[in-house]
C-alpha cells in the first residue's frame, strides 16, 4: 500500500462508511493483496529448521501435469520440507518430492506420530499395568488435542461464514449498480444457507464437548445427527469453479477491486482475497474426514464414542468422497486441455476425445528397430493412451509432439537385464509395449530399477480404471 493509505482505511474503517472508504482507497491507489504467512507458517518453518519432522494430509487430490509439482490424492500423507512461501510449499510423497498447495493439506495436530503411522493400534480393552498407564495418558492428551482442534476450527470456520455473509454478501446487495442478484448466487452461492446450517451444528457440538474432561467428550454423534445437512455442500462445490471464473473477471476492474478490499477492512477481516475465503468451505467438508479419522486412531474401542466416530467417518468421506471426484474431474479436463495446447506440432485428435486424467508421466529411453537408435523422450500415461513427445534443445520445458499408443490395444511386457535377441544389443530397467491391433512393438527403458517398477504399476493401474466394474460387465458402459 503506498504511503498514507493504511492510514487512511483504518480512518475510515473507524469513523467512515463504507462508500468514504471505498473512495478514500481509490484515490490512494490502494494495491489489492494475497494471503500473508501469518504465525502458523513461522512456526512450521521453525520446526523444519530444527529437524523435525512435519506431516500434513492432503485435503483433495493435487492434479498435476509439472514435474516439479507432486501430484497426490485426498488423505496421503505429505512431508512438508519447506513453507517460506506462503502459497506453494515443497514436500515428498514416499521418495518423490515437489512442490505443491499449501491450501490443499491440513497439519497434523499431533506431530510426533510417525509419517507411516495412519493407523496405529488402539488402546486394549484390557488392563494396563506399569508403563502402559503413562501409555493410556498419553493417548487420552492426543484424543484432546484432537477434540480441541475440532472446536477450534469449527469457531474460526463460523467467524470466516459470518464474515463472508455480514462483510461482503451484505455490501454487495447495497450496490445494485455494481452486482446482480445472478452476479452475487454465482460468486457466493449457497453460502448462506452453509452459515445457518454451521451454526446449528457448531451449538450441538459445543453441547457434546466435556470441559472438564475433553478426552471424554462424545462427538461422533454430532456428526452423525447432521450428516444429511452437510449435502448442502454439493451445490457449493459444484458451482465454485464458477464463482472463481466470475470473479477473476470482476477483478480485472479496479472498482471491483477497491470494493471487495473495503468490505474486508470494513469487517476486519484478515488479509486474504476473497476468493480466498470462498475457498474456505470446499476445504472444510474435505477436511471432516480427516479430522475424524484422527479422533478414531484416538479413541479405544471401550470408548462410549467409538461406535459413532466410525459410522461418522464413513459417513463423511461419503460425503468428501463424491465432492472430491467430481472437482478432480473438472481439474483434470481443465488441465490436459491446458498442457495439450502447449505442445508443439500436436497432431491427431484431442486427448480429451478419449481421455480425462494423466495416470502417471517421466522421461524414458526409446529404442527403436531395426537401427536399435536411443531416443531421450518424455512419456505421458492417461486412461486408454500413451503420449510421448521431445524436449526442445534449448528450452527443456517446451515439448513437441512425437507420437502415441493405443493402451487399449497393447500389451505390457515386463524384459529381464541382460541381451535382447531381436535388437542385438544389451539392455537394462526395460519393459516392451507391443501392440496386437497393428503389430508394432515399442521398447522403452528406465533409468532406475525403481522407476521401471513405478511405471509398471502405472500400466497396472491404467487398465484397472479403464476396465468396467464386476457390476456393470454385461450391461451397458457404467
């Protein structure tokens, strides 16, 4: 902000209406800003400085078609390695490490338990003697810490609705020269109805919750009781992607920009962009399954909770489940749509024709027959083909077209170290694709024993999900 202009909003923010604020940051050319860091991110870097080990769980699946991004799906596990930038922090999935959202994952509230560790035995119904005393305590304070998580972030959720409906729905009705009532269903759409919906639940919650002896409290009822309420979710999620596209084009003029940067300081709200907070309810339902799994891995089998944190856990990665597949669809669509136009000389039809999600990608050497020519290439697997294509000389990350295979057609065969007899020559972490439909055969080589095997687990995985379920064989298409 130029000089002058915090004080000038904070001015207004005290004494002003909002349509002095809105003029007084105009004419101070008040520059529009994303999401700082805050204490949570200091802290997560200070733990990563001392050698600790720091976990976060993937929100939603992390669409991807850059190497330098790790791609995974809802409830991984993730090693965060480095937050200092406040949106993308570097992290590792088993060895494969890359940069990723820091909005898609949620921080472990108990940071000591091991990375592998996402279901750790229970406590036994048993007595416990000695040491397993200390044992029980120690699981009672984790089971509290999740409890008070849940709370906590059920409060903060709460405040970031009423915000969203008092500091910005409230305004922007004011200004029917500015917004339609389709501009506002669009940008916010059944928010509204989530806040109302939240603040019952959060009451119920709060009703459950033991002060006194938080280990005890018994939430999984709760969850239970409103799961039918959480469906209102789907309407939200599904039309996200249309309030993103909405408001990216209203804050492409500055007056759209002044207004919306008003109404945050006008509420007090923290410094994030508005869709930003828009964002905050896509988040939320994703993040109650992993929550609750949490609470579980916490809570004994003699605990008057259990049977109803397990039956909420299913019931909410239902609800998660359905959510996230159809976001990673669109993300899929809207990505190989994107990467497919940024490759050079593309011939042949859309991979969109056919395809509509990348399986599993990496670089390759191609042999070909009869010269047994090697040919660097970058591979890209999706559902039903095989695209590979060239990196260009001086600039590595532009591609060019060089070709594709049917998967549909082809057979994957897995080659030992040692001579290959029709090419003469030996060869190394090599499978072979041969194709029955025109006869052709591809040999193809990885750099590593471990690259060859995640490759070939990739195949594997790309006929399972091309292939109809045992429901639906001998019907029509699921």
């Amino acid at each position: 902000m130029p000089d002058g202009g915090l004080d000038t909003a904070i001015r207004a923010d005290e004494a002003g209406s909002e349509e002095d604020l809105y003029e007084d940051l105009h004419s101070a050319g008040y520059h529009y800003s994303h999401a700082g860091g805050g204490g949570e991110q200091l802290a997560i870097n200070e733990l990563i400085s001392d050698g600790s080990v720091v976990c976060a769980e993937a929100l939603w699946d992390h669409v991807t078609m850059d190497d330098q991004e790790l791609g995974f799906k809802a409830g991984d596990v993730i090693e965060v390695m480095d937050a200092t930038n406040r949106e993308w922090w570097w992290g590792r999935v088993a060895d494969v490490e890359g940069w990723f959202p820091a909005s898609f994952v949620r921080l472990r509230v108990n940071q000591d338990e091991p990375v592998e560790d996402t279901e750790a035995p229970r406590a036994s119904t048993g007595a416990v003697e000695g040491g397993g005393m200390e044992v029980q305590s120690s699981r009672d304070q984790m089971r509290t810490n999740v409890i008070n998580e849940i709370l906590s972030t059920e409060r903060d959720y709460i405040k970031h609705l009423r915000d969203i409906c008092e500091g910005y729905i409230r305004q922007c009705r004011k200004r029917a020269d500015m917004f339609s009532e389709e501009q506002l269903h669009t940008i916010f759409g059944n928010i509204e109805d989530i806040y109302r919906c939240q603040k019952v639940f959060v009451k119920a919650l709060e009703q459950r919750f033991n002060s006194e002896r938080p280990h005890l409290s018994e939430l999984g009822a709760c969850f239970l009781e409103h799961q039918a309420d959480f469906q209102i979710y789907s309407e939200y999620c599904n039309n996200h992607p249309n309030a993103c596209v909405e408001l990216s084009r209203l804050t492409k003029l500055s007056k759209y920009v002044y207004f919306f940067e008003a109404c945050r300081l006008l509420q007090k709200m923290i410094d994030i962009s508005l869709d930003g907070f828009l964002l905050t309810p896509v988040q939320k339902i994703c993040k109650y399954p992993l929550q609750l799994a949490e609470l579980l891995k916490y809570t004994p089998p003699q605990h008057r909770d259990f049977k109803d944190v397990e039956a909420a856990l299913h019931a909410m990665k239902n609800v998660a489940r359905l959510i996230n597949e159809r976001k990673r669809r669109l993300e899929n669509i809207d990505k190989i749509a994107q990467w497919q136009s940024s490759i050079e000389d593309w011939e042949g039809e859309d991979l969109l024709v056919r395809s509509s999600e990348l399986i599993y990608s990496g670089e390759l050497t191609r042999v070909t027959q009869p010269q047994a020519k090697s040919q660097q290439r970058m591979f890209f697997l999706f559902d039903h083909q095989l695209i590979y294509c060239k990196k260009d000389l001086l600039r590595r990350d532009m591609l060019y077209y060089k070709g594709r295979l049917d998967m549909d057609g082809s057979e994957v065969v897995d080659l030992e170290d040692g001579k290959d007899r029709d090419l003469h020559m030996n060869i190394k972490n090599a499978f072979r694709l041969h194709c029955s439909t025109s006869g052709d055969s591809h040999l193809l080589c990885a750099r590593k024993p471990e690259q060859k095997q995640r490759w070939l687990k990739a195949f594997a995985r790309e006929r399972e999900q091309v292939s109809p379920s045992p429901s639906c064989r001998g019907n029509r298409p699921c």
